[in-house]
C-alpha cells in the first residue's frame, strides 16, 4: 500500500470516530428527525423514598396474595375467628331471652293495670301506689335494655352495645348498693317497713292489693297487726268509734279459722273482737303481730335470697361478657364509633 492511500484511511477512520462519539443532537438531518420524537415522549416519573420502597417490597414478600387481590388480602386478615361467631349468636339469644321475659312482665302489668281501671282514669287513688306499676317498669326496663342488646348483637352496632353494657353495669351497681343497705343499715329497713305496713293498715279498705297483701301475710304467718292485733284500732272503720258494722273489728285473715264449712271464709269471725279481753280473744285471733313474725321469716330465707341475688348478677355478667367480646370484634381498640 502507498503512503497515500495510508494516510487517507486513517483520515476516514478519524471522521467515522468522531461521528460515532457526536451527541445526538448533532447527528445528520435523517438521524436527527427519527430520535428527537422518542425522547419527547420521556415523562419524569415521581421519585419515592427508600422508606416506601422497603415498606413495599417487605408488604409484597410477607403476603403474595395481596399483588393479585388486595381486598382478598383484607377479608382473609378480618375475617372473624369461629368463636367470635359463636360469641355473637350467644350474645343474641340471650339477649332475646331476656326481652321476651320482659315483654312478658311488662305485659302482666300493663293487663293488671287495665283490670283495675287505672288506664282508663276510673281509679282515682294514685297510681303510684299499685304493685302492678312495678311490674311495668320492671318489664320496661328489661325489654329495652335486652332490645338494645338483640339489635347491638345482631347489627354489630358499637353505640347500642356500649349502651347495653352501661344499662347492665348500672343496674348491678344498683344491686351491689342495695345489698350493701341490707346489711348496714337493717334496723333502719325494719323501722321502714313497719312504716310500710302501717301504712297498709290505715289502706285496708281503700286498696285491694294492700288488702290482699295483709290478708296473705297475717294467714300465712299467723299475725296480726303490727306488734298486736289492738293495732287494728288506728284503723277508720275498725276503730270502736266508727259507726259501720266493722266497728271494734279485725279482718278475717287474723282468726284462727276463717273459714265456714271447710271452703267459704266467714268474713265476720273476727267481728266485735276488740271488746273482748287479751284471754277471749286469744280463742278466736291470733295475738301476735306481724313485725316480728316477717322478720324472723326474712331471716330464714336470707340463704334463698342470696342465692337468687347471686345467680341474678351471674345471668348479668354472662351477658355483659359476651357484648364485650362482641363489642372488641367489631370495634378494635375502641376506635370505632
């Protein structure tokens, strides 16, 4: 080869180098239209932080069902376990037990209520003075708190059940009161019941469940009266000064037997009875009083009642465990409303 034909290839090996290195932009006019649209088409992406991509990266490595399906991901971790299942339905029916034995005192009352004419404005004593007003409150009171119980179970709602736990909590804080009265201020209880049933006594008449409590309870425990059967005296028609035929009476309840022939009670075995002496009387009405004879019956069924106290708060705890637990399923940590 000639040193001229060398030196021009090397001339043409630099030019081809130095086209090979130029930027892009200074490319010929053909190369120059086919690049520049491409590089228009570059969008800027957003740059995330090395936190968000570890955070992801560890999300997706943990749980591969949630690069597929995220809401297969959430149902499959809040999904409840079988015993909250179980703890819902238990916490339904047991409230539902509860509403229907409300429903039905509630309704003794109401009925009890409508016989007497209390509803209808016949009656013109107060209606606070009717046991049957007892058994309506009681059996409001009931049925609301297991209505909210049966819905909060059954809706999941966070506000009925927390009202349901709080009704419950009160009205065993009400029971563990009333206990705790039993047992320190008892001879204020018994100084109040005597006024009770002197109260009773002076109603004999006029209320027919006053009545038939003091009838049940002098039969049953064979008394009468308050401390003696001349209690009777402070009473308006069996007072000596009364001009009725019950004048110097007792009711029948306080004889000794009150019934003729055997079925039918002789309402007038006691009549005239304050006339007599102690002595006389003793053969036709017992002397004792009532007090006395109640108190000693109350304490001899004190084991009783404390039992039915106790299994009562246990029935309560059972069910205010279970709003819990239904309470904690579907709202974590008290953050739901």
């Amino acid at each position: 080869m000639t040193a001229a034909a060398l030196r021009s290839s090397m001339v043409l090996g630099r030019e081809q180098l130095s086209q090979f290195f130029r930027p892009y932009g200074e490319v010929g006019s053909g190369e120059s239209s086919r690049l520049l649209p491409q590089t228009s088409q570059l969008v800027e992406l957003p740059q995330s932080s090395d936190d968000d991509d570890d955070i992801l990266l560890l999300g997706d490595a943990d749980d591969p069902v949630a690069k597929h399906d995220p809401e297969e991901w959430c149902s499959t971790l809040c999904k409840p376990s079988a015993f909250s299942h179980c703890a819902r339905h238990l916490a339904f029916l047991w409230n539902l037990l509860f509403l229907l034995l409300g429903l039905l005192t509630l309704g003794i009352g109401v009925w009890g209520l409508l016989d007497k004419g209390w509803l209808q404005g016949e009656r013109l004593a107060p209606l606070g003075s009717d046991p049957m007003l007892l058994f309506v409150l009681a059996g409001l009171g009931a049925s609301t708190v297991s209505l909210a119980g049966c819905l909060g179970a059954l809706r999941s709602s966070v506000c009925l059940l927390r009202f349901f736990v709080g009704a419950v909590l009160a009205f065993v804080g009400l029971e563990v009161l009333g206990g705790l009265l039993l047992l320190v201020a008892r001879q204020r209880l018994r100084d109040a019941l005597q006024d009770a049933l002197l109260l009773c006594l002076l109603r004999y008449q006029e209320e027919p469940d006053l009545r038939f409590l003091v009838d049940e309870v002098q039969h049953s425990l064979q008394c009468c009266g308050l401390s003696s059967y001349r209690d009777w005296e402070s009473n308006p028609y069996f007072n000596c000064s009364s001009p009725g035929v019950q004048a110097c009476s007792v009711p029948a309840s306080c004889c000794l037997d009150p019934w003729q022939n055997g079925s039918i009670t002789n309402d007038q075995c006691a009549f005239g009875v304050l006339h007599l002496g102690d002595m006389a009387a003793a053969g036709v009405v017992h002397l004792g009083g009532c007090v006395v004879q109640l108190g000693a019956w109350l304490r001899a069924q004190a084991g009783g009642i404390a039992t039915g106290a106790a299994v009562l708060v246990l029935l309560e705890a059972t069910g205010l465990l279970l709003a819990l637990k239904v309470l904690a399923d579907i709202a974590p940590g008290g953050t739901q409303g």
